[in-house]
C-alpha cells in the first residue's frame, strides 16, 4: 500500500494525457456525430511534427528553447492532417448512412500510419524524443519528472481555455449551436462548414500537445502509438459521456486511474493472481468499458456535465 500514492499520481498523468486526446473525439461527435478513429493517427503524426522540428534545429539547444517550436510544429502537423482528412475524405461523406465514414475512417487511420511508416525516414523503429531537463521531483511519497509536469500543466492550462473558448467566443457559441441543431443554425446564417472544420482543428491541436506529453514522458515516438492510444482516449469519451468536453477529460482521468490501479492491485486479488502487472493494463481499460456501457450507456459524466453546461 506504500505505492499507492505512486500508482494513483501515475494514473492521473496517463488520464490526462488520454483527456486531451479524448477532447478531439467528443468534439467531432458532438457537432457531426461521427467517430474519427483516424483521430489516433492525428495524435501520433503530432508527435512526429514535433521530432522532425527539434532535429531541425541547431545542435546543443536548450530544450526549453526548442520545446514551443516542437509545439507549433506538432499543432501544425496534426492540425492539417485533420483539416485535409475532413475536407477530403468525410465531407464528401456527410449525407450518407453513418457506416460509410466510420469505414472511412478506419481505412484513413491504417493508411497515415503506413505512410509514416514509410516515408518518415528510420520510422520502422521507434524514435528517441528528447527529455526535458531538471528532476526528479520529489512531491512526499510521490516522484515526478519534468515530462510529467509539463503534462499536467498543459492539459490544465489547455482545457481551461477551451471551455473559455466554447462558453464566452462568438465562434465556441456557434459550436454549440450547431452540435444541438445543424440545419437550424445553417438557417440563421452560421457557416456550418467552417464549424466543423474548426472543431477537427482544435481537437487536433489538443491531440499534438498529448503527443509532445508523450514524447517527453516516454522518451520516443513510434509510428504505432496512435492506435492503442487512440482506442483509450476514445474509450475514455464514452466514459466521460461522448459529446462532452468536461466529460472527456474526467473519463481520461477515470481510465487512467482504473488502468493504474488494475495493473498494480488486481493481482492481489484471490485467483486473479494471474491478471495483473503491466501487460493487462489494456484489457482491464477495456473491461471497464465494456462494464460501463452495460450499467450506464450515456457515460459515467454525462449528467454532471449536462448540468454544469
């Protein structure tokens, strides 16, 4: 139980990291009802953008100084991957039954990930990221390093301006306008195309700022990381309740904390021996799904957020 602490402050950073990837995915389906699981793809080409920047650079530069423009180009880099995707590829698909896109966006997902694979040179081994200097931190029981800092402050920082955004701007307004009533806010003159792709962007530049996290917190990118991240942070919108942005990240911050905890605990259990550790960590993520789905199919935080919206 002395690693209790430990396990919980772990699953917080995997949880926030799966909120700000969740938030592209709840965004999407709240305006167009259409599950991007290409969303993934977007997260993992983020990180990518932002490797490709810091090798640009000049040799033995700060990070510090390197990290805001591995951040634009991240954002950059999934931003337009996203805008292209919607403008190509699910556009064009926007009047026709809902399996035709999520099709789409299967097969969208497999091809950006085997065009990096590729065509990004050395992408068929995973890639050295670099750290962040200074650290550890040690907060009483508790370690942190600087990756993990900047992880919590970002997915901090990030949310509180998109719920400023969504609430209080003329455009976050019209968001809203259109996730409740497209045709009607068609009529009243808001341009529902430039809605849809702004909140593709913006989930998008959420999606690049977890990668960065990821990088810094891990150590590397991999050409693979976007799909078993990208099913969790999908998973944890519909925990959250898919459609809300405080829900998502509470169901990232909920299956981070599920996912610590059944991989470090589980195996205490009498004949569960054999189900714990790191390598279930996926299946318990999963499981919690599944028993979510069958109790309360609009999501763990659905109501709350409802209300607080």
């Amino acid at each position: 139980m002395h690693e209790l602490p430990q396990t919980l402050a772990n699953g917080l950073l995997l949880g926030s990291m799966y909120g700000l990837i969740a938030i592209g995915y709840t965004m999407v389906y709240g305006i167009v009802q259409l599950i991007n699981f290409a969303h993934g793809e977007v997260f993992m080409t983020g990180g990518f953008g932002a490797l490709t920047a810091f090798l640009m650079l000049p040799s033995g530069v700060s990070l510090w100084l390197a990290l805001p423009v591995m951040l634009l180009a991240a954002v950059l880099v999934s931003t337009s991957v996203a805008v292209l995707a919607e403008r190509l590829a699910y556009r064009p698909l926007r009047g026709s039954s809902r399996l035709a896109p999520l099709i789409t966006a299967i097969g969208l997902s497999i091809a950006i990930q085997q065009m990096v694979w590729a065509w990004y040179p050395d992408a068929k081994q995973a890639r050295t990221f670099p750290h962040l200097p200074g650290g550890p931190y040690e907060l009483g029981p508790v370690t942190v390093q600087t990756g993990d800092v900047f992880l919590v402050v970002a997915a901090v920082l990030s949310m509180l301006a998109l719920m400023w955004f969504v609430r209080s701007t003329r455009t976050g307004r019209a968001m809203q306008a259109t996730a409740q009533d497209p045709d009607t806010s068609r009529l009243m003159g808001i341009n529902t195309d430039r809605i849809i792709v702004t909140a593709f962007a913006i989930g998008a530049a959420f999606a690049a700022l977890a990668a960065v996290a990821h990088g810094l917190r891990y150590g590397q990118v991999d050409f693979r990381m976007g799909f078993i991240t990208g099913l969790k942070a999908f998973t944890a919108a519909v925990l959250g309740g898919i459609g809300s942005i405080q829900g998502a990240m509470l169901g990232g911050l909920a299956l981070g904390l599920a996912e610590a905890l059944a991989a470090g605990y589980v195996k205490f259990l009498p004949g569960l021996e054999l189900f714990g550790g790191g390598a279930w960590a996926n299946v318990w993520a999963f499981v919690l799904l599944i028993v979510v789905l069958l109790i309360r199919p609009q999501g763990l935080f659905s109501k709350l957020t409802a209300d607080r919206a």
